[in-house]
C-alpha cells in the first residue's frame, strides 16, 4: 500500500502491534512519527526502521494525560494518519477489581482516544484517518473480562460517533483476537499463554493465533482505503465463530 511521503503518527510503536504497524508503514514509504511511553523502545523500534540512516522521529508520550496529548501535537505538526494500539489489560470478577485498576484501563482505552482525536483533529490532513484498537471482547464477553467488554465496546462506539463527526476524516477500529503480540501475555506466566494460544489454535478456523504483523496489515488497510470509515475491522482468525 502506498504511504510515499504521508506522515503516520504509531502510538505504542514500541513494542508488539503498534511495532509492526510502525515497520510496514516505513516500508510503505510513510514518514513515521514513533510515540510511547518508553524512549528506549521506540529507539528499537527506530532502528528496526532504518534510523539512524533514515530519518525517525521520537516521542515519549502518555496519551493518557491530556497536557503531553496537546505538547506532542504541538510538535508534530499536520500529519497525515494516525494509529494507536494504546491499551492497559485488566480482569477478574468484577467484584475484586480495583478502582484504581478499572481506571487505567479507562484512561488507556478511552480518554487516550479521545486526547487524540480531540488534539489531533485540528491538524490531521482532510483525506486522512484515525485508526484504534479495541478487541475481540467487545463482541464477545465472558466471565471476568466486564471492564475489558466496556472499553472496547466504548472506543467501537467515539469511533463511529467521530467518523460522523469528523468527516471527511476517516475513523475507524480494528478488532483483533489472540494475538502473539509479546509483553501483553506476560502476566500469564510461560504456561498459561501456551495454554491459551494452543487452545484458541485448535478451536479457531484459522487453526493458529495471530501475528502483530498480521494486524499491520490491516492498519494499513484502514489508512489506505479511502471509503473505509465508521467501521470495526475483525481481524481475529475467525475467534468470534467459536
């Protein structure tokens, strides 16, 4: 897909899907902005990109704080796309959650966003886009993923709203299943997310769980099809037939 000389703005380029996402729109010929929380990530990201040979540029950003939303826009500049994989895991019955930790994850899937759109929109080019992420639960709840069901089903809904709102701005989400996209299964231990990546394999018509480059793929889509808005884009190994 061709990106020759569009500026795309990766948040969470450090690591996982927004990493892959970063790598295919360098090699569609985008000018890639790398944005996340930690500098030394991104700087690998960077380097996986080319830098120091071509120019990469950096920026450590919570865009869940609003004040550094609207500093890292003001260095930016107009750009061209956007994408953000930002997100922050959370689960259990809801009865043994903790306000701090439904919180974050309103913070990463929502307010994040939401900083985005409502600081980037003054600058992001007429024939451009917004794409996010937001997960297999919002269509599919089960027990223990209450929080996570709310804010992906949420950023599906600001999606749409802002398509509408922002058009001819193109907004749009992608869905992903099981993906290998590295640190995010960490908290599983090595067992328990060859467990769950074995089990999903097997049940799943794609017969395999997904890849981040898999995901990069679509985001490139999404960015590149000029009749794409207002949608969520499953891309999930047929995970919702099962």
């Amino acid at each position: 897909m061709e990106l020759k000389d569009r500026k795309v703005i990766v948040v969470g380029a450090g690591s996982g899907i927004g990493r892959s996402v970063a790598v295919a729109a360098a090699r569609a010929g985008a000018r890639v902005v790398l944005a996340g929380r930690t500098r030394e990530a991104l700087e690998e990201t960077a380097r996986l990109l080319g830098a120091p040979r071509e120019p990469v540029s950096l920026y450590t950003l919570d865009a869940a704080v609003e004040e550094e939303v609207a500093a890292f826009f003001r260095a930016v500049g107009p750009f061209d796309h956007l994408v953000s994989t930002a997100s922050q895991g959370i689960a259990g019955p809801l009865a043994g959650l903790e306000a701090g930790a439904i919180a974050r994850a309103f913070t990463a899937k929502l307010w994040a966003p939401i900083f985005l759109v409502k600081h980037g929109a003054p600058l992001i080019s007429p024939s451009g886009s917004f794409t996010f992420f937001s997960g297999i639960r919002a269509a599919r709840p089960a027990a223990g993923t209450s929080i996570t069901s709310l804010v992906n089903g949420g950023l599906e809904a600001f999606a749409r709203a802002m398509a509408v709102e922002l058009g001819p701005v193109r907004v749009n989400v992608i869905s992903p299943g099981i993906v290998d996209s590295g640190p995010f299964w960490e908290r599983l231990g090595a067992e328990g997310r060859e467990r769950l990546f074995s089990d999903f394999a097997a049940k799943s018509p794609a017969r395999r769980v997904g890849s981040p480059e898999d995901l990069a793929a679509a985001a490139l889509f999404a960015i590149a099809n000029p009749f794409f808005t207002g949608s969520v884009l499953a891309v999930d190994g047929g995970g919702l037939l099962i």
